[in-house]
C-alpha cells in the first residue's frame, strides 16, 4: 500500500535493487503529498554477519538473509578472472577458486590440470623433433613436449643414415628401410622397416640360386623334347601313318633328330 506523506519528512529506509538484493541504509527525502520511492522500504534491514545480505520481498514486505558471494572472485582454467555480480547467484560448474600463482603474462601461460595450478613457458612457433627427427612447430598455448620428442636439434647425417631419438639422446643409424634383404642361406626375402645395420643372415643383393643337378637338368630336357614332339613333330608322324610314303616317314624321323639337337641329354 503506497503511504502519501501529509507534510515533507526526512525518512529511515533501506534501499534495494530491481532484482530485490538490498543496497544500504540511509535517510530517504519525501516531499509533502508524495511517498517513498518503489526502491525504497521503511523496514529496515542490517546484515547479521559478514558475507551475507538480504533480498527484500515485495509481497510480504519481509527481509531474506542470503550468502552475499557477488563479490567473490573466482577463476576459468586458463586463469581468466570473474566475480558473479548478483548476490545469490551459484557459481558454474567450471568457476575454480584457488588463486592462480604469479606469472608474467607477456612470457607465460597458466593452467589448472589435476587439481593444480601450473605455469609453461609461451613457446608458439618453436621447433621440436620427433623420434625420427622430423621437426615440428609448438602452435598451441601450455604447451607439453610430448613423449619421445625434444628440443634439441638432430645431427647432420650422410646418405643411407638416419637419426632416432633413444633415451633422449641422438643415434645415428643406417637407414635400410624399403629396401628388400634376403636371407644368406636362401630362405626367403622381407622389406626392411627398421633402422640399423643390418643383421649378419642377411644381404640387399638376391644370394645366386643353387646349381641344378644332373637329375634336375635331364628332367628339365626330357619335358622340353616332349613338349616339342607334342607340337612339332607328332603331326608329321600322323601325316606319315595317312601318306604311307617315304618322304613322309624322312620329313618325321628328320624333326624328330631335330628336336634332339635342339635338346640335348645332360652329361654328369
């Protein structure tokens, strides 16, 4: 109910915002014929302790006390400073309220992993190597050098070589990879993957294959003379078998001497 003042009086009151939270005390002016303003309320409230206020209700026209934590500041991971503003309000799930340690911002990035606040160097655009000494760029904030990674240039190496990053220090080994070994005793081949020198059963030229033997080579010249007899001289020996003449039966047995002379038996 809005109270209209029968003469200009200097009031008690305790002011508060849009959204109710209470503002302070002090002495609100009221001119004869109007009333107090719709901020303003003559109940009037203090706060019980530290760290809280009130929220004023319209309805009732009554005080709520409330942890006041509008002031409080809080933090993201990445270090960035925020206070919530409003009394009342809960902080979001991410608000982290330890204080970050001191840092140079110019020179250094902070970040909250773990539980735990921890500074890196801004290192955006430095070169790194991975194991096989191929360089990278950090391009990335807090950042960590990943495993089997350093900071340390590769060696130069000569043709055939290659680096490899062991217990963090630079190897230099021979570089095989892609090409094809054979074993010595000539029991296969494999592609080379790995760098090393190469294993003592192993070669890169193909090992001469073994000499055939006598039984082998006649074999070998037993099926080619029957390979031949199929195509070149068994129709000439048909052709003779239908003419019944001489010059049929020569023109067989002639191939077939041929065919021999082409091919001949192995000697031990």
């Amino acid at each position: 109910m809005t109270t209209f003042q029968k003469k200009t009086i200097s009031i008690e009151v305790s002011r508060f915002s849009a959204e109710g939270f209470w503002l302070g005390n002090g002495q609100e002016h009221v001119v004869k014929g109007t009333s107090l303003g719709p901020d303003c309320t003559t109940n009037i409230y203090s706060p019980s302790k530290a760290g809280v206020t009130g929220k004023f209700n319209l309805e009732n026209n009554t005080w709520e006390e409330i942890d006041d934590n509008s002031q409080v500041e809080f933090f993201d991971e990445n270090g960035g400073r925020y206070k919530l503003g409003i009394p009342g309000k809960g902080f979001p799930d991410w608000a982290i309220h330890e204080t970050p340690p001191n840092y140079d911002t110019e020179k250094e990035t902070v970040l909250f992993k773990n539980g735990d606040w921890k500074v890196f160097d801004i290192q955006i655009g430095k070169p790194f190597w991975d194991k096989y000494g191929v360089q990278q760029l950090v391009a990335e904030f807090n950042f960590t050098l990943p495993g089997e990674c350093t900071f340390e240039s590769p060696p130069d190496v000569q043709e055939g070589h290659a680096v490899l990053l062991e217990e963090n220090k630079w190897r230099i080994l021979e570089d095989h990879r892609g090409k094809i070994a054979y074993k010595k005793d000539g029991s296969g081949a494999f592609e080379i993957e790995e760098l090393g020198d190469l294993p003592d059963d192993v070669m890169l030229t193909e090992p001469p294959k073994p000499e055939p033997t006598f039984e082998q080579r006649l074999a070998s010249t037993i099926a080619q003379r029957e390979a031949a007899y199929k195509s070149e001289s068994d129709p000439l020996y048909m052709e003779w078998q239908y003419d019944g003449t001489a010059e049929a039966e020569q023109k067989w047995r002639d191939k077939v001497a041929e065919i021999k002379e082409r091919y001949p038996l192995p000697e031990k």
